[in-house]
C-alpha cells in the first residue's frame, strides 16, 4: 500500500500508544504537510445553514483535495451528516457556497445535479440498500439505469466489485438476510459500481462489530489507493478514521473547530481539540446540553406540584 | 396583556401557523405532480409502470369485485320493493345500471381503492424514506420522482377507472341474479330497460370521466402523503391515515361537484 502523507505516524502505535506524543515536533494546524489544499476537488466557503430557529453552521470552510481521504470529526450532534447531504445537494445553505469540480452545487437544476451525482458514490450509515433487490441487483442498480453496458458485462462488473468487498458469494441473498456489517459492505459496493470521482461515508464504522470495523477501515483505505478517488469520511469514530484520513477537519459549534493532518491534530494543544481527539470525557465541550440550574429545576418541580397537588384538595 | 389577550393572539397565531402549513403542503404536492407527471416516460418506465398496474390495480381486483357483486345485489333487493309498489318493478335494470354507472360505481371504488391501494402506497413510500432508499437514490443520481412516484401515480390514474367498470359490470350482473334469477322478473324487460335508458356517453362516459379524476386524486395524496411524511414509524403511520381520510373526503366533495356539472341540468 501507498505510504500517504499523515499517514507516517498513525494514531496509535502498537503499544497502543499516541501517536501525537511522538510527533509532538509536526506543524502546526492547517498546515498543508503533503496536501495539496489548492487542488481540491470539494470547496465549501461560508457555508450557512439553519434548521428552525437553531443555526447548524455559521461560516464552514473547507476544501477537500483530490485523490485524498478526508475526515470530517466532531461530537455528535454538530451536523456532519448535514454537511454531508449540504455538499451532495439535498439541502440547500442558507448562505455560502459549495463547489464540486467546479460546479456550483446550489446553482444547478435538478437535472443537472442528478448528472452530477453520477460522479458521485455515497455510503449511508444503514446502507440504504433497496430492499425489494437482491444484493447482485443493488450493485447492477447504477450500471442498469446510467449505462448501456450488456447484462454479461454488468454481471462482470458486479462480480467484481461485490469480489473486492469479500460478498460475491452473497450475491443471491437479500438485503434482510445480511447483518449490518455485510450490507454496508454490500452498500459500498454499490457505491463504486460506477467507479465515483468522489465517495461520500456517512458514520461507516458506527456500530460494528470490531471485525467489521477493521474490514470497512481496509477496504476504505484500499478502495481509494486502488481506484484513486476522492474519499470524504465523517465520522466520531476517532481512532479508525484518523488511522486511514490523509487529512481532517474537526467541526464544533458551527464551524471548523480545527484541521490538519492526523499528526497534527494528535499533536494539537488546544484544549477542544485535545478532549475530542483524545475522547477525554471532561473539558471545555460540556456533557449536559444547556439546561437551567439543576438544583432550581428540582426544587422548582417540586414547587408547582406541591401548587397543583393543594389545587386539587381544595376542589 | 391580560390572559384573554394572550389567548385570542395564540390562536390567531396557531391558525395563521396552520395556514401557512396547508398552503405550503399544497405547493409541494403541486411541485410533485409536476414533476413526477410530466414527461415522456422510457421503456424501462413503462416496466416499472406495468409492474405497478400489478400491485395496484390486479391485486384491488378481488375486493372491488366482490364489493361491486354485492353493492348490485343490495341495489336489486331495495330498488325492487319499492318499484313493485307502483307496479314498475320492470325498470329494475335502469335503476340498478343508472345508480351503478353513475355515482356508486366511481365513489365506492375510489373509496375501496384509496383503503386498500393509496394506503399501502404511501407506506411503501414512506418506508423507503425512512431507510434512507430514496435519499440513496438520489445520490445514485435517479431521481424517484421519476422511478418511485410517478410509476405508482400513474398505475393508480389508469387502473381506478378500469376496476371502476368491472364494479360497474359485476354490480349490474350481481342486479340480475337477485332482480331475475331470485325474484323472478322477466329478463328481458331487465336488460332492455338498461339498454333504452343508458345512454353511453352521458352516464357510462361520465362515470369513467369521474373516476379518471378520482384515480388521479386518490393516486396524488398517496404518493404526496408518502414522500413528504416525517420518516418515523409514528410519522408513517400518521400520513397513512391522512391518505384514507383525506382521499375518502375528496372524493366525496369532488363527486358533488362533478355530479354536479353533469347532471345538473337534468331536473
């Protein structure tokens, strides 16, 4: 396997160890060590996006390069899926741009778009596969309705792709005979069936078993050095995405909370970084979501029931 | 502001919310018919089309024909003691065909169609939206407006008219066996009352026109009640609902209307 920048020091070490720890000397954050930042396949600029009265991002930045796997980390809730469904096209920013090769994503009609998305592959987090398809059939699904191609080469084509995620056994089942593990393989499949410039993984190690996880961490890593895609991974599953990430982004709080390689985030001093990097339960990101004073909250609970409970009896 | 005062601007507030809510659903299901309506469909369009004609239409046969067999029957029963009262019984065939042809025929098919086809629809739909299959097709780049909706819209336009003339022949043949072979009217008066009062295109016509717009209709809140539901369990759920009960409810206001505009002017 191709040895890619960020990648001399892992996360961790054999011993389990940080990584960051022995490359505390690595640049610092959104240097571009090895990346080229200036030929990136994805721009996002001063993305804005609001859901109700609540802002998800204020002012997101970044650039994807090309040919790279790129992570985008934070802690639950903050919208990396969203961004994910912002840079693909099914949400549209309040404000801000977002190009792909190019094209302004926002700026396109639907035709154009689902053009566009042809160059695309997505991996769900539940797969997504059709359920009314066999696993063979969900694979051929691109190759069926964007080509031309003769069943006797879609079948090749399929063949080999369900081979290179270790399923092509499995191609008769359905997608309610396959464990999660299976159908994300399956679902990835499907996902390079048209070999994407850009493939998108939404949360692809959440829930897995650990044999599951370190098969999807190869195969991700692989896939890409073999077909030299685009990869953009989000992710909290620090350990296993910064193992195969060229580069990160760690996203809080509505925008880019930080970025660089993982050496340079391990090596990262500020303290939000620190806690998430290093899964530090306390630190500056609070535990509890916002809420008023516990022990006023009790006591006002109390309070209106004692009210309401002495209603009663008087009526 | 005193409690009254708050209470008059909060529901003034909910019902201007409300409004906004309903105008706003009725844009998107106009954006949907739009786009899922129009335009020429491909070969493969037409496999999922017939595909759909299947699910929707020949698997709604046996209830609406059983339904229609019945509906007929009942029709011949009640129509005949009253018509022999006034020794008219030998127009038995006019009443059962006319009340067919014209009103029960359309409506208690659409209403039977939008129980048994609509719901399944818009659970169909809304279940592959709550796994993710439509979102992942869009990223495939195949729009399912164009290969989910707009296949089920149209199986549902096109076969709610054909199960409403086999309503429509099974009731007039569920007449004959009670009004004929039961209680023994002559079987040519029967038919040829039928054939000397039914005109074709004023009430047969008619009757398909009505359920082509009640197909439609139905088929539309389906699909609509389907891809827009929040993707929950309880959110299918409640567009499920939403698609029997708004669809029963228009197609008995659409029925007034178009009864209405075509037999208006007979009285």
């Amino acid at each position: 396997m191709t040895e890619l920048p960020g990648q001399t020091a892992t996360p961790t070490d054999a011993n389990g160890q940080d990584a960051g720890d022995q490359d505390a000397s690595s640049s610092s954050l959104g240097t571009e060590s090895g990346i080229d930042l200036d030929d990136a396949l994805i721009r996002v600029e001063g993305l804005r996006f609001t859901r109700g009265e609540r802002e998800i991002f204020s002012g997101i930045e970044l650039k994807v390069p090309r040919g790279k796997i790129t992570a985008i980390m934070g802690p639950s809730g903050t919208g990396k899926t969203t961004l994910l469904k912002l840079i693909g096209g099914q949400l549209t920013p309040s404000a801000g741009r977002v190009e792909i090769a190019g094209q302004h994503v926002h700026g396109l009609s639907r035709r154009e778009l689902f053009r566009m998305r042809r160059r695309m592959g997505m991996l769900f987090q539940s797969g997504a596969l059709f359920s009314d398809l066999s696993v063979f059939e969900n694979v051929a699904f691109p190759l069926r309705v964007h080509t031309d191609l003769p069943d006797a080469m879609i079948r090749d084509i399929v063949l080999i792709k369900l081979e290179s995620v270790g399923l092509r056994g499995a191609r008769e089942l359905m997608p309610a005979e396959l464990s999660g593990g299976m159908t994300r393989r399956v679902a990835l499949a499907r996902a390079i069936a048209l070999d994407p410039d850009l493939i998108m993984y939404d949360e692809p190690f959440a829930g897995q078993d650990p044999i599951s996880m370190g098969v999807l961490v190869n195969l991700i890593r692989r896939l890409n050095d073999a077909l030299d895609m685009t990869a953009l991974v989000v992710s909290h599953d620090i350990k296993e995405t910064l193992t195969i990430a060229d580069y990160v982004y760690v996203i809080a709080d509505g925008k880019v909370m930080a970025q660089g390689t993982p050496a340079e985030l391990n090596a990262d001093a500020d303290p939000r970084v620190a806690q998430f990097i290093h899964g530090k339960p306390d630190g500056p990101v609070p535990f509890h979501y916002p809420a008023p004073d516990f022990e006023g909250d009790i006591l006002d609970g109390r309070e209106s029931s004692a009210e309401s409970s002495g209603r009663r009896q008087s009526s | 502001m005193s409690a009254l005062n708050r209470g008059l601007l909060g529901s003034i507030t909910s019902l201007g919310r409300s409004s906004i809510e309903v105008i706003a659903a009725v844009g998107r299901a106009g954006i949907l018919l739009v786009q899922a309506g129009i335009g020429i469909p491909s070969r493969e369009g037409i496999g999922l089309w017939v595909r759909q004609m299947h699910f929707v239409g020949v698997l709604s046969l046996a209830i609406v024909l059983v339904s229609g067999l019945f509906i007929g029957m009942v029709l011949a029963l009640q129509g005949y003691t009253i018509l022999v009262g006034f020794g008219a019984e030998e127009a038995l065939g006019q009443m059962v065909s006319l009340s067919l042809l014209r009103e029960l025929a359309p409506v208690v098919a659409a209403l039977l169609f939008a129980g048994r086809a609509g719901s399944a629809l818009t659970a169909e739909i809304g279940l592959m939206k709550a796994t993710e299959q439509l979102t992942s097709m869009e990223m495939i780049g195949v729009d399912p407006l164009k290969r989910i909706v707009a296949p089920r819209l149209w199986a549902g336009f096109v076969s709610l008219p054909l199960l409403t003339i086999g309503f429509s022949v099974v009731g007039i043949w569920g007449g004959k066996l009670v009004g004929v072979d039961w209680l023994g009217i002559y079987e040519g008066a029967y038919w040829s009352s039928m054939q000397s009062n039914v005109d074709f295109i004023g009430d047969v016509m008619n009757g398909v026109v009505k359920s082509l717009v009640f197909g439609l209709v139905v088929s539309w809140i389906a699909v609509f009640q389907g891809y827009d539901l929040i993707p929950t369990s309880e959110g299918i759920s409640r567009a499920t609902t939403r698609t029997v009960v708004y669809s029963s409810l228009a197609v008995l206001g659409l029925d007034f209307v178009l009864t209405a505009v075509m037999f208006g002017d007979i009285g």
